[in-house]
C-alpha cells in the first residue's frame, strides 16, 4: 500500500512493508492506565483494534523532487512479505538504482536492516548513504547490536558509501537533519522545507498514534524515556502551530498526519492520497 502527500515541489510517498499488527497497549507502552487509554480509543478508533490493542505497521518513506529520490531509512531486510520495498519503488517507476541518497535515522534493524539486498551487495548501489555522526557513533559502541552493524553497516563503510552529519546539517537544499533524541540518544529525523511547506519524517520519535494525545506514555521500546517524551511534546507544538506534515513510520495508513486539537486534546489527522494498495 502507498500514501502520498505533496510539500512543496517534493512528493512524499509512504511504502507500507509491514502487515498491521495489533499489540496490547499494556505491554507496549509505560504508564498507561484503562480509563485513560478508552477515552484515546475513543477519540481515535481508527487506530486501535475493538479489544483497544494498538495498530503498529512500518512504512518506508520516498522522496521525490526534480529527479532526485531520497529514501528515508531501508526497512528491514526480505520480510515475510516479500521485497515490498522493491514492488512499492517499482510502483513509483523507481528501480534501486534510481535512489541518490538514503537518510538512516537510527540504529535499529527495521530501519538499517535493508541497506543489503538478497545477494549481500548494496541494495541503492547509486545512493550516498548519510547518518547522524552521533548516532553511528553509539551504533559502533553497541554491543547489543554489534552483528546488525556488521552486517548492515560495515559494507557501506567498506564501500565508502557513508557519510556522516552533524546535527541541523541541511545537506540537500530543503532537507536537514534535526535531531530528535529520546528513542535512541542519536536518533534523527529529516525536516523537508519547500515553498512554505514543512515535513518532519520521523526517527521513531512516535510508535503509536495514542502518543500524540498522550505523549508522555514512551514505547517500551524508547531508551531514554523522558527525553522522547519532551522530544515529542516539543514536535507537537510546532507541528500544530506551524501545520507540519509528520510522516511516522510506524503509525498504519501511510504514517501521513497533521496534528489537531480539539476539545482542549491534540490529535493525529492522516493525510495525504492513497496512491495504490
Ligand atoms: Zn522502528
């Protein structure tokens, strides 16, 4: 499936490479309470199943300006699904040779583990890849994810294909690398600027659509707890103010939204067009 936007002169599009998943809310998010989890339900219901479990998927997003692709993060290698990637880039009328730059936003396998195709060689072999130089620090000092560096990030070093950015770096012209810390300390989202648009893709700064209501309920997943927490209350504010576009990877249906408040609460508002299932 893909979702599309348009920020400017850039085309937005979201590759769904997961199926939609359903996880119990108390097991995947820190200090959430009945009550309080069924009025988010209630105010969002698209994104929660009938039991209220929480609708997780993950996206792989594409950036498209006069001839130039950009992907954000690889997605994990070959899923079960297939080579979704590749079939949702084909749809686009993109081969991975056509792709010039690969954002990765943080050092987890749904997000570098596709940076290889099935032969082991550099799946974008045209791209330059780029990362935030803290976040590949601490990716190089991770024992826990050591074998996901070798395998997915030590053939790009090899290959000199690379680079690192410090942070707010804009290395392309209307893309910048902001920092967003609080998932991993490093982790990193692309801002796209054009013509009075404003886009933020997401490094996992949110997991589930719950946390924009609630943005101080952290995925078990976030390292530093509450530094996501202010990371994201801080995007919310600008985002709604502003009228930003988040793209989040894994919040179902494209992962496209705007931010609304109503009655007094903040909430996710998809947009954007179905572009194909
Ligand atoms: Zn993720």
């Amino acid at each position: 499936m893909i979702h599309q936007v348009q920020v400017g002169a850039f085309q937005l599009s979201a590759i769904q490479v997961w199926d939609v998943r359903e996880l119990p809310a108390p097991e995947f998010l820190k200090g959430v309470q009945g009550e309080h989890l069924a009025a988010v339900a209630a105010r969002q219901p698209l994104f929660f199943s009938a039991a209220q479990a929480l609708l997780f998927t993950l996206q792989v997003f594409v950036l498209r300006r006069a001839g130039q692709v950009i992907l954000v993060d690889t997605g994990d290698t070959v899923n079960r699904m297939g080579n979704v990637l590749e079939w949702g880039l084909a749809a686009l009328g993109l081969q991975p040779e056509d792709v010039n730059v690969v954002f990765l936003t943080h050092r987890d396998a749904d997000h570098v583990g596709g940076t290889l195709n099935a032969q082991g060689q550099i799946r974008f072999p045209n791209a330059r890849y780029v990362m935030s130089a803290q976040e590949l620090q601490a990716f190089r000092e991770d024992e826990k994810r050591a074998a996901l560096f070798h395998a997915c990030l030590a053939p790009l070093l090899d290959g000199e294909k690379l680079e690192v950015l410090d942070d707010n770096t804009e290395f392309l012209p209307g893309l910048t690398l902001i920092p967003t810390p609080g998932h991993r300390a490093g982790a990193s989202s692309l801002r796209v600027q054009d013509g009075g648009d404003t886009a933020l893709i997401l490094g996992d700064t949110w997991h589930f659509a719950a946390q924009i209501t609630r943005p101080e309920w952290s995925s078990v997943w976030d390292e530093h707890a509450e530094q996501a927490a202010q990371t994201r209350r801080e995007i919310l504010a600008q985002a709604l103010e502003q009228n930003w576009v988040l793209a989040a990877p894994h919040i179902p249906f494209g992962g496209l939204g705007r931010i609304q408040e109503r009655e007094g609460q903040r909430e996710w508002v998809s947009c954007g067009q179905l572009f194909t299932r």
